[in-house]
C-alpha cells in the first residue's frame, strides 16, 4: 500500500518537509519512491509547493494520503481536482 506522507529534514525547531509517495512499511524518514512536494510552515507565509500532476497520479493510483498531506492537499486544491477527475472516469 503506497501512502502520501511528509518526510521530515531540517534541525531541531527548524523542521521542514518533502512530501513524498512512499509504501506504508518504510519508515518516515527512509526510502520513497517519488518526491510530491514541499512543506516549510517555518516561512511567512507557509510554503506550500505540490507537482499537481505527481500528487493526482498517485491518488487516482489508489495511494492514500495522511491527515496532514490531505489538509495540505484541500489548501491548495488538488482534492478538489481529485474527486472532479474520479467522477470523469
């Protein structure tokens, strides 16, 4: 089972995130297999980046998306686009 997740970099109180597609067993910080995005909430304002294309390939794959990738995903969109795109199938 593939799951969109955030893999966490940065230092202590500095973090900021890729978001990647990456199988369910692997550990949060190891081993994906496509990079989605970026996520930086220590920026003013946040800085949120997604390949749209990469995120809804992934989710019309059957990938599911944590909490926090799918809150990310309603800010800028990509659900949105998600379900008109499911419906068109």
């Amino acid at each position: 089972m593939v799951k969109i997740r955030l893999q966490r970099f940065g230092t202590t109180k500095r973090p900021f995130y890729r978001i990647v597609a990456a199988e369910a067993t692997k550990k949060r910080d190891g081993r994906f297999l496509e990079i989605v995005g970026l996520y930086d909430p220590t920026k003013e304002p946040t800085l949120i980046e997604i390949d749209t294309q990469k995120a809804l390939k992934w989710l019309l794959n059957g990938a599911q998306p944590t909490d926090t990738v799918k809150n990310l995903f309603t800010k800028t969109g990509i659900n949105k686009q998600f379900v008109e795109a499911k419906k068109a199938k």
